[in-house]
C-alpha cells in the first residue's frame, strides 16, 4: 500500500506563489507516475501536471508557464510550485501516484488553495 501526503496548501492573494508538497511512503517501489489534480467546486477533477520516475514532465496547457512540477525520488516526494496565482486557482490540489506512465491509483486526502485578495 502507498500512502501520499500533502502539504503547502493555503490563502494566497492574486499574483502570489505557493509551493505544494506531496510525500510518498509505504510501498514506493510500486511508484512511477505521480501527479497534481485539482477540483474546484461543482467541477470535475482535472490533471495540473504529471512527472514520471525518470523526470518527464506534462502540464496541463492552460498552466504552462505558471505551474512547475519536480520531483524528488529518494522517498519519492513532488512539488508543485505555483506563480502567479488566479482565483481560478482555487481549488483542492490532489496527489495521485501509479505504478505505471498514469498515476491514480493512490490518492492523497487533498490540500485547500484559495486565491483571493
């Protein structure tokens, strides 16, 4: 079993930056993918971004340029390092990993951002 846990979520104003963390333990060896969801309310949970075990990034493309995703593999942990934050940001940001090129078989319990001034 995996356990992913994040951090870093919170009230930012608009324009503002905040960086998540998500921890990975357990059966890490049983991870590849791991990834950013968010889901704002009354919407559908959507992919932010994605990085494998070998560093390959994808984003979403309405956030390139603004959302940056790293990834380091010695627990394994990511980041997610958000700038220029919209209120259109706002939303739960979830952790997802999988032991394959497609993350969502585990899941982190979620982390609130807000953006508003």
């Amino acid at each position: 079993q995996v356990r992913l846990v994040e951090s870093g979520g919170g009230l930012v104003q608009p324009g503002g930056s905040l960086r998540l963390s998500c921890a990975a333990s357990g059966s890490i060896g049983n991870i590849n993918a791991m990834a950013w969801f968010r889901q704002a309310p009354g919407k559908q949970r959507e992919l932010v971004a994605l990085i494998t075990n070998t560093g390959n990034a994808d984003y979403a493309d309405s956030l390139k340029g603004r959302f940056t995703i790293s990834r380091d593999n010695a627990r394994p942990t990511i980041f997610l390092q958000m700038n220029n934050l919209k209120p259109d940001d706002t939303a739960v940001y979830y952790c997802s990993a999988g032991p394959g090129q497609w993350p969502g078989i585990y899941w982190g319990q979620g982390t609130q951002v807000t953006v508003s001034s």
